[in-house]
C-alpha cells in the first residue's frame, strides 16, 4: 500500500494505533514532542519520523491526530509549525478528546487555510486501540467521512457517523466519558458500603454483575485495577478530570442541567490533587476508601 498517513500524538492511544496501521502495511509519517514516544518506531522501515506537525502535513495528505487537550490540538494544527504552515493539504482527522468549543474553531481556521476536517474521538482504552476495537464517533462532511471510514475501521470495530458538524462527534464522546466517570465514582462508593458491612468485594461484584446495578466500572474496572490493587486502567486522572470538566462546560452552554456530573468533577479534581494527573482514573476508589476507612480489596 502506498498511501501514506500522517499520525501526530503517539502516546498510550496513538502508538498502537499507529502499529496497526503500521501492520496493514500504511506507511506512517509520525510525530510526538516525546522521544519516549517515537522511540519504538525509530527502526519501523514503513514508519518515516519527522519534526514536527508542519513536517507531517508535508509528506501525508491525510492525518490523524491522538492529542492531550484542546491547547495542544491548537497548537499542532496551527501553531508555527502546526500542520497548517505546510499549505493547503489534505484532511485532518482529529481523534482525540478536544471539546465542542476546540474543534469547531480548529476547523473553522484549517478550512480557511485550505483542508479539510473530521471531528471523531474514539471510545475504548489502551486495550481497544491495541485490539482494534475503539468505538469512533465521526462528525464532518459525509462525503468526507465515506472517504476514510475504511481507514478508520482499522483503528476501530464500530465507527458511527453523528452529524454534519464538527464538534457533535466532542458532545458524543463528552457524553460517553461522563457516563464512564459516573459509574467509576458510584460504584466506588457502593462497594465500599458492601464491603464495611462485611460482604466481601469479589461476591458483591458477583452480585452487581447479575443484577440492575451493573456496569462498566462493575464488569471490567473494579475486577481487573481496584481488586487486584494495581490501580493500571489505563486512562489517567488528569485526561478523565478533564472530560468531565469539558462536558459540564458544553452542558453548561446548551442549557442542561448536569447535577450529577458536577459531583463527578469534583470528585475528580479531589483524585486529580489527592494522587496526581498522571494517576489512573479508578483512583477514585482510592479517595472512597480513605474516607470511608475501608479497603476494597480482592
């Protein structure tokens, strides 16, 4: 396969996503500002590793990025030496978390500088980029999407098609992530009443499992990081804090009211200074038990 794909953003999301690309025989122009990050390809003949966005946006038409936060999906698409200074180019596919706000003004200013944009986060941790599983929420011209949805049933199993604009594919996932938090800091706070009261945590997951108050936190979190004490989900508290805060803004905007999701936030911002951003999110647990005195444990 000739056709080279650019890839900015190689961290725990964006590098097995680049070596599954990598393995359908896409040849891949790769960036990171880590050398941590580009290190494993270094040596990938069909990986070319270059200097910054701009450097990218020269050799790949289209280019997928896999960013921390709204400021620096600015910054790599419009920076100095962003993706745009390269010139009229190709398209964007932005697949991180950004938010509403970020992603409209981002593709609002590369339309203007000749590219094209697809708004599409993906859902499904470390383990669903390495499988090939995420779930992409792709807003965008449909044309455009049609163009690359091939590309993106690589990265991911299930790829949906929400809107026409940019920025619905950000309200999709926001509202995902929310959800993902609520259930993490909810069931926090019911396993440690069970296991104060003596049931022990292994029977009680048993039981929420079979029972209406399953859940993501119930079935793959708590099992395989509060159990088994490792605390290495795989999606840090920092990146969660930040989800939450951005879906509390947009809902903010829209006129709904987010009750629930404000107490998520705050929750977060207590793991986020209790045990640091980089911390993984089922830290949250960790806050629980602190307060209640107790300790889940498998």
């Amino acid at each position: 396969m000739s056709e080279k794909v650019g890839f900015i953003g190689l961290g725990k999301m964006g590098g097995p996503m680049v070596r599954r690309l990598l393995a359908q025989g896409y040849g891949m122009c790769v960036h990171d500002v880590a050398e941590a990050a580009v290190a494993p390809f270094r040596q990938h003949p069909g990986a070319t590793i270059c200097a910054s966005p701009k450097a990218v946006a020269e050799q790949a038409r289209v280019i997928l990025l896999s960013l921390p936060s709204p400021q620096a999906l600015h910054d790599v698409a419009l920076g100095p030496e962003g993706i745009a200074a390269a010139g009229p180019g190709g398209c964007v596919i932005d697949l991180s978390t950004s938010g509403v706000k970020a992603s409209r003004a981002v593709a609002a200013e590369l339309r203007s500088r000749g590219f094209r944009f697809l708004d599409a986060p993906v859902s499904g941790g470390v383990p669903g980029a390495e499988k090939g599983t995420l779930s992409v929420m792709v807003a965008g011209e449909a044309e455009l999407y049609a163009a690359h949805k091939p590309l993106l049933t690589i990265i991911g199993k299930n790829v949906f098609y929400v809107g026409a604009e940019p920025g619905q594919g950000q309200a999709m996932k926001l509202a995902n992530n929310v959800l993902s938090a609520t259930a993490m800091a909810a069931t926090a706070e019911a396993m440690a009443v069970a296991t104060k009261a003596g049931i022990a945590p292994a029977v009680a997951l048993d039981i929420l499992n079979v029972s209406s108050g399953r859940n993501s936190a119930t079935q793959d979190k708590f099992p395989k990081s509060i159990l088994t004490r490792t605390f290495d989900f795989g999606f840090a508290t920092g990146l969660s804090y930040k989800d939450v805060r951005l879906c509390v803004d947009e809902a903010e905007a829209l006129g709904v009211p987010m009750v629930v999701g404000g107490a998520v936030r705050q929750m977060l911002a207590v793991t986020n200074a209790r045990f640091g951003a980089s911390s993984d999110f089922t830290c949250i647990a960790r806050v629980i038990e602190e307060w209640a005195g107790v300790e889940i444990r498998g």
